[in-house]
C-alpha cells in the first residue's frame, strides 16, 4: 500500500488494507477506469467518517490525493458529496484538522452556495457552523468542481498557515493563517460528510 520515494510517501489506496475505518464503510473498487477505495458513512455510529491510513506521520509538508464526492440514493437535503483529508488526526480522531471540497456546490445556479465550495475545518472545536457564524467567509471558498468526477487537491501545511488547491490550480483556492493544531503530529485520514459516497486513490506526502 505504501511507497518510500526519499522523502515521499505514496499511498495507492488499491484496496482497503491498512486503513484504520471509524464510522465508515470501505471497500476496493474499480471507479471511472481506475482501482480506488469506496467510502460510505455508517450510519449505525456517531463520530467524524474517517478512514485513517495506517502509519502515517504528519505535522507540516504537502499532501495530495485524487478523490470523488457524490451522493448516496436518498442523500439528505444538505448533502452536498463532502470528501477531503484529514491531518494531524490524533488517536480515534478525537482531534484532526481537515480541508474538504463540497462538489454539487462547484456549479451551482446559486452564487452563495458556490462560495461555500471549499471549507476548513478543526475538530471538535472548530466546525465549519462555528467558523461560518463567528467569520463568514475566511475559512471556505469558491472551486471549480464536479460530483462523481475525479479531482486532484493539494494541501500545503506550514506551522499555522494552510493553503489548498484543487485541480492543478497554479494559486491556492482557499489560504488559511490561523490553523487550530500548529506544532500537532498525526495521522492523515480520507474524510467524508453526511450523505456521501466518495472515492480516493494515491495519496501522496511529502
């Protein structure tokens, strides 16, 4: 599952071995031409969906995986294919931070919703409700994206500043300076929201 390039990690997420699965369903599948896992949330738990990857180690550097968000048959109203990656995750996920992509907003007819296509996060503290009251806007973005398609992200963690990509983008989409675990190590995880069937494949660290 794992590859040692120097000072890269690389994650092939081939199959579900040597994910650690809380609150989620997780199965190796084959998605638009290409091995992937498949993610459900399960809903007989309470917690954060979170399939975190066995062994990894992160504090600060670069993260990017190629990930789906869609929705399950009978998604709730708010469902929107949330799917993104966790970090610094601590034991159980009792602590992570996340950047995440809600893809039905990327092309929505509704400017609002497409403002909310991107959103950080850092549980439990800092939901994205929390972080909307308190500062509208600075902690999610607009993104060109699509549900049920591919797309690529990059995430850049460098003590309290955060910046995520999507898509190859050449400039960020959403720059965070204020991330709530500066100085935390911890696990990376595959994030899913409510409503959401998701797929990921090859993540990399560095």
């Amino acid at each position: 599952m794992q590859t040692d390039v120097s000072h890269q990690q690389v994650y092939q997420l081939s199959s579900s071995a040597g994910l650690e699965l809380l609150n989620v369903q997780a199965e190796a599948v084959t998605y638009q031409g290409r091995p992937a896992v498949r993610l459900i949330e399960d809903y007989q738990a309470d917690g954060s969906a979170i399939a975190l990857i066995e062994g990894s180690d992160f504090q600060d550097g670069i993260i990017e995986a190629d990930l789906v968000g869609g929705l399950i048959p009978n998604a709730p109203p708010e469902g929107r294919g949330f799917v993104g990656i966790a970090y610094r995750v601590q034991p159980h996920a009792r602590a992570y931070e996340c950047f995440y992509l809600r893809p039905t907003n990327g092309r929505a007819e509704d400017q609002l919703r497409r403002n909310h296509a991107t959103q950080y996060i850092a549980m439990p503290d800092y939901p994205w409700q929390k972080l909307r009251a308190e500062q509208p806007g600075v902690y999610e973005s607009y993104a060109d994206m699509l549900p049920d398609e591919w797309t690529r992200i990059r995430i850049e963690v460098a003590g309290q500043k955060g910046r995520f990509f999507v898509n190859d983008a050449p400039q960020p989409c959403l720059i965070v300076n204020d991330l709530k675990m500066a100085g935390t190590r911890g696990q990376i995880g595959l994030w899913i929201g409510c409503g959401t069937v998701a797929h990921f494949r090859r993540v990399v660290v560095r």
